[in-house]
C-alpha cells in the first residue's frame, strides 16, 4: 500500500509504503488515516504545520467490484470541534486515486498562495488556482471538466471554505464530506480543487470469495425493505414521518416537537414534489440519492435541518435553502443548527438583528453572508458553541463537543443520546447510531426510553461501526447486513483471516486510539445541552465507562491500552 | 436493579423457549451482559415460569457468592462474554439441531431462511459437556467467529446484541435443523452454493 505526502508548503511530493502490520491493525479507511493523524499531529506546539494535515484514505474494498464500498474517508482535525475527524463519502475520487495506486493521500502546511491537485496518468501535480479560487463552485468545476474532461473527479470547496467558515464543506462528485468543517481546513492550506482522472490501473484484491461475498451482500440488500425499497423509493427522508410519529423530531431550536404539517417536507414529498432521477454512488444498488430540480438534495438531515428545525414547510423553500448551502458549501445541518439557534437569540434580544423562524428570504440572505463571512454571518461562522459564548447564551447552543446536533432528538432515544454524548467528532448520529435499534428494529427494537444495557450496546455499534469505515463500506449497508459479515468481507478481500471478533477488537482499538486524540487535545467532557437534562446520561455513562475498560472519568488505563495494543508512548496522551 | 421491562423481555423469552418445545421443563439457561455485570437464570429455574428472583447478578470475571444461585453453565457464559462482543446468550436444548450434531461436524441448513441467516453452523465436541472448562473454551471461541454454535449432543450456544436477536437464532436454528434432518433421506434434492461450506 502507498502513502504519497504532499508538502503544500515546499510543493515537495514524497511516497512511502504503509507498513503491513499497521493494516493489519487498522485496516484502511478511518482507522488507518487516524492513526497516521495521530501519529503525525501531536500537537501544534513543535509541528512545522500551521494547521492539521488532512488524509484521503482508501480502503481495502475501493475499486473493487463490490457494492456500496466505492467510497473514501477525510481524516482531520476538525476546525469546528478540535477533535479528531473522520468523514466518509461517497464520490469517486477513492476509487480513481487507487486505479493511480495512491492508497492515502496526505496533505500538510499552506500553500504559498491559492493551488489545485491534479492526479492524472499517475503524475501528482501542484497547479496555481488563479483560475478557479473566488470563483462560484458550478465554475471551478467548469475550469477543470475543460482541462481535465468530463470523466475526471473533482474534490472542491466552495466560498465558505476558502474564507474559513467553520462548518464549511467539500464536495466530490455531488456527495459530501459534510460535517466538521474540513472545507475550511482546506481553505486554510488553500487548496481549491483536487482533480484526478479515471485512472487506467488494477487494483488488487478481488477473488472468487470477494465475488461470492458481494453476491450475498446484494442478496441481504434485496431482502431488506429499508434497503430494496424504503430508501431506493424515497431516499434518505424515508425516515422524516417515522422520527416525526415517534416524536423523535423536533423544531425551533429542540424546543418544541414537530408538528403534523412536517410530512410536508418528507421524503415522499421530495419524491413527488422535486424530484428528477435517483443518485448512486459507485456500484451501489440502493441509490438513495436524489437529484431534484434544485440539484443535489435535499437529504433527510437537511429536510429537518433547513426546514423543519426552522419552521418551514414549504418543501421548494426547504430545497433552495439546500442548494443554496451546497453552492456555497456549507455543511447543511450545522447551518440550520445555527439559523435555528440565531431566531431563538433574536427572540430574546440576543442578536443585533431580527430573524424569525418561517423567515426564508432572511436566512437565504444570511446563508450568503454566512459562507462569505461579511455583514450579519459574520458572527453566524463561528459555529453554535463559539456564538453562544459570544452572546452569553451558551444553552442556546445545541451542539456537543462543538458539532452542531442532526435530526434525532435524544429525549425520544436515551441510547442515541449517549452515542451524542460519546461520540468521538462531537454531536454527530454515525457513530452507533442506536437509532437503529431504537427506532428503526434494526436488527431487533428495544425500548427507546429505557436504559438497561444500552450504554453496552451502544459501545458494541461503535466499535462495529469503526471497522466497518475503516474497510469502508457505505452505513446504510447496515440496515441489512449483520455485522459478522464485514469481518468475512475483510478476510477475503485483505487476504488473511481476521474473525468476526478481531474485527470487533479492530474497531475498538480505533475507538480508543481517537479518545485518546481528543484527551491529548484536552476534550474531556461527555455532555449533552442542558435543553437535554431530562436524558439519564449519568447512568448510562458509568455502564459506559465500565464496558469499555475506562476509569471514571474516561480514561482508557494501561490494561486496557495493552490489551489493544495501543502503546501510551505512541498513541497515548 | 433491572427494569420492568428487561425482566419482562427475559421472562417472555423464557416462556417462548418451552413452549416451542426448544427446552425441557428444567433446561437451558439465559443471559444479558450489563457493564461487567451478567445476568442469568437461576440454577435450576423453569425457564418457562420465570420470577425476578430467579436473576442472579454476577461479576463477568470476579468470583463471589452469588455464583451458588447461578446457572451451572455461568461459566460458560463468562467465558463467552469475555472472549466476544456478545450482549446477550441464550442456551437450549433444540431436539433437531441435536440430533444433527451427533450426525455432522457443521449443519449447512437446506431451507431459505436458514441459508440467509447462517450460512452454516458448526458443531464443537467435547468430553465434560456441561459448564466444563473444556465446554467454555471451545464454544466461546466458536462465537467468536459465528453467531450460534451447537455442542455435540448437548445444544445450542447463541450469541446476540439484544436477547431477541439469541433467541431468534435458536429459533432459526431448529427450524433450519428439521428441514436438514428429514431430507436426509431424499436422494436427490436441491441445494444451494457449496460456497456455504466456506462460510
């Protein structure tokens, strides 16, 4: 496997092999990026880089002809929450830097001014970006298809990005690496674009077994509802309407439930109402995307994030106010987080302007002033935890560790909760997601509001979800797919056995090599908003400390290091 | 303390055990991992009349005094608890999965919806089959590559996140086991992939 390390700084490009036993123990995707962050990144103080270097990892399945795996990982520092940040998406660029037989990609420093990366006929290029920076993506992206032609892909960052807004995205092939504000990490280093061709190599793993285990893989996915008709027919806001019964939706800033009229803006809606095609990423069968006339999206987070959350149930509003974040790329729930969160400021006379939930031509303008960081978004950028301590109304801000919450009320789903609360990247669904298990009987249901066991199952799922982004396969496989099957997946595909329960040991070790990131980063505390106390977190969490061998106030011991083989000297804190 | 509905879900589960006839009066044995903290059945409990009472809560790894109360097989729980992920175990004595393991070294179901769950299960053999160490050994290195395991002779070992999901497999398995046993005496019947073997 191979590493190429681009010094944005020197315009040096080195490449080096990945050592075979750190796959072995991480296995690709965010569990290998991880722990070269964690390696390489120990802390700004003695590091020649200005800010965190950022990896594009593949995994061992990229490129193959397996389903729902053509995709790659982003792993930093996140600017929005200072945690460790891994994000996975689904556009091309992973499966056609390993056709360069590029593995992982690392940039580090800041250019000397504005650039663009350029992977064509396994040549790595620096280029100016005088052509594309400042400019509207739909452009940029026009500058390189005429460079590069139309079958190339193309990473981007929009303005927000570029001018450092905190929650700023990067898109690939109209999916996104959303959350964590890698977009202006990228910014940061000036990176406009990365652009790489259809690439000519093989890539290795494939085999009779791979063949076989894709074959099954597709037959699970064929027998599940979710995954054979729920989201191929309606999408991701499938879920919209049962979060909304069960009252796991919320609006105004979780200050209120949803009301009836939110199915106005349901993935039905989307269906009937926007939509134009259906969207896969590569070899996916499922295909929940959806290409509506206003572009890409809207998705189910958006659909709650930009319209229910904000009260507006026009599904047309709720699609502009998405294509409007996906132009300027700003991640879409952070910025309903804080919309949200800003009317309920200027309600109580928190803010030096007027917004009104409903408001649509308001936070169209903010939206603008948000990703160019002018006027009224100025305050807006900074994200919902840095503007609550601005204004002095930090319960306002409903975010943990700094990432700003999705669409799941905890005070529906205490197990969800904690997963909020524990999460590694701060308040974020992916990792766990025991709304699975909470709202979806996936694979069985259990009582949402109890708390018996959940804090057990909750670490399980994590640990599981771990490996599974680091083999990298799509989330949503989960709804179909138990989680035995990944580990026959990496043994076939990796070459060696590895059973189910290493892969489980695979994920927890990554798990706690990202804990022990956010502890050498003084990120400690695992909360949830005040506006959530009726949560029992506190119960949940001594269970939770307790299955995952950590003191009592979170801190994985020696015993448990040894037993991962995370050495304190290397990972540690 | 467990909640209301933690002993109702093990009690129910208890109940659906012997009624479908997966469990003698006497027999087999339930568990739920909380923390460190394992909860099984009562030695001796009738898994089809369950009390709370008949919960003992044990150490995963600590002996103590309330391991007289606990299930003759607890060790064999423990052990699978600290060599996998499991959640949840659920023991049982399905007659046809039994009988099968004392003809096969693994069961290859033949129906459907025992192909999609399992694929295959495999048989482990032992001398002292009832809470050995022996016993503890094999099954909890068995469930740690598949879901449910059969002692030969003896019974099943499932594994689950949740106990429905332990249940489920017992279930599945048996279900799967009679269609296997009884087309045995077919000549010729229709099979899937032998790639199942590889499982």
């Amino acid at each position: 496997m191979k590493l190429v390390t681009v010094h944005l700084d020197t315009e040096e490009i080195a490449e080096a092999p990945i050592d075979r036993s750190m796959v072995r123990r991480f296995v690709g995707g965010r569990g290998l990026t991880s722990k070269l962050l964690s390696d390489w990144y120990r802390s700004p103080e003695g590091s020649r880089d200005k800010t965190s270097p950022l990896f594009i990892g593949t995994g061992p399945l990229t490129g193959l002809s397996f389903p729902m795996a053509g995709r790659f990982v982003a792993t930093a520092q996140s600017p929005l929450t200072n945690t460790i940040f891994s994000s996975s998406c689904g556009g091309r660029l992973g499966v056609y830097l390993k056709r360069h037989g590029i593995d992982v990609l690392a940039l580090r420093g800041v250019a000397r001014k504005p650039c663009y990366l350029s992977v064509q006929d396994g040549v790595l290029s620096i280029n100016g970006a005088d052509g594309i920076w400042g400019r509207e993506k739909a452009e940029a992206k026009a500058v390189l298809r005429k460079i590069y032609g139309n079958g190339c892909s193309i990473l981007l960052i929009g303005k927000a990005g570029e001018n450092g807004v905190s929650y700023a995205n990067v898109e690939n092939d109209g999916r996104f690496l959303g959350r964590g504000g890698l977009g202006a990490l990228l910014g940061a280093m000036k990176v406009k674009a990365i652009v790489v061709g259809y690439g000519r190599g093989e890539v290795s793993g494939a085999g009779d077994q791979v063949s076989f285990l894709a074959y099954e893989f597709k037959k699970l996915l064929s027998a599940s509802p979710v995954t054979s008709r729920g989201l191929p027919q309606f999408g991701t806001g499938v879920l919209l309407n049962r979060m909304q019964e069960l009252g796991l939706l919320s609006t105004k800033n979780f200050r209120e439930g949803a009301p009836p009229q939110s199915r106005r803006v349901s993935g039905e809606a989307v269906a009937s109402e926007l939509l134009k095609r259906k969207r896969a990423c590569y070899l996916c069968p499922i295909a929940c995307g959806r290409e509506t006339r206003f572009g890409e999206g809207p998705e189910y987070e958006t659909l709650w994030s930009l319209g229910v959350n904000l009260s507006i149930f026009d599904i047309e509003q709720v699609a502009e106010l998405n294509r409007l974040c996906n132009g300027y790329g700003l991640d879409t729930i952070s910025t309903g987080g804080v919309l949200g969160m800003a009317c309920e400021l200027s309600e109580k006379g928190k803010l030096p302007f007027r917004l009104a939930y409903g408001d649509v031509a308001t936070m169209k303008e903010l939206i603008v002033e948000i990703a160019e960081k002018r006027s009224r978004g100025e305050l807006l950028a900074m994200g919902t935890k840095a503007l609550g301590e601005r204004v002095g109304m930090p319960e306002a801000a409903i975010h943990v560790k700094g990432l700003e919450l999705p669409a799941y009320d905890p005070r529906g789903a205490y197990g969800q909760g904690l997963g909020y609360a524990t999460s590694n990247r701060g308040g974020c669904h992916l990792p766990g997601y025991l709304i699975g298990l909470e709202a979806l009987a996936i694979p069985k249901l259990v009582d949402r509001l109890g708390i018996d066991g959940k804090a057990s199952l909750l670490a399980l799922n994590q640990n599981v979800t771990a490996f599974v982004d680091s083999l990298i396969v799509c989330r949503f496989a989960a709804f179909a797919i138990p989680g035995d099957f990944y580990s026959r997946i990496a043994s076939a595909v990796m070459g060696e056995r590895i059973t189910w329960e290493e892969s489980i040991t695979i994920g927890e070790r990554i798990w706690n090599l990202e804990r022990l990131y956010n502890l050498r980063q003084g990120i400690t505390e695992d909360t949830l908003p005040e506006r959530f106390s009726n949560v029992p977190l506190a119960g949940m969490l001594k269970e939770y400390y307790e299955i995952r061998g950590w003191d009592s106030s979170g801190v994985p011991g020696p015993d448990k290091l040894k037993l991962l083989e995370l050495s304190t000297g290397q990972d540690g804190i | 303390m467990l909640e209301r509905a933690t002993v109702g879900m093990i009690k129910e589960v208890g109940r659906d055990l012997f009624v479908r006839g997966l469990i003698s009066s006497h027999a087999g044995n339930i568990s739920l991992r909380m923390g460190r903290t394992i909860y099984i059945t009562r030695r001796g409990s009738m898994l089809g009349r369950l009390k709370e009472s008949d919960l003992v809560g044990v150490d995963i790894e600590r002996a103590d005094s309330r391991v007289l109360m606990a299930s003759s097989e607890v060790e064999v729980h423990r052990a699978i608890y600290l060599r996998t992920s499991a959640l949840s175990v659920v023991h049982a004595h399905p007659p046809y999965a039994t009988l099968l393991s004392l003809l096969e070294d693994e069961i290859v179901p033949v129906d459907s919806e025992g192909s999609y769950i399992f694929k295959k299960i495999p048989v482990v053999s032992v001398e002292k089959t009832i809470g050995s160490q022996e016993a503890s050994v094999v099954i909890s290195e068995a469930l740690q590559e598949y879901r449910i395991v059969m002692m030969r002779g003896h019974g099943s070992f499932a594994r689950g996140e949740m106990l429905e999901e332990a249940y489920m497999l017992t279930s599945s398995l048996e279900a799967a086991a009679f269609y296997a046993y009884h087309i045995r005496e077919m000549k010729e019947y229709r099979r899937f992939s032998d790639k199942y073997k590889t499982w």
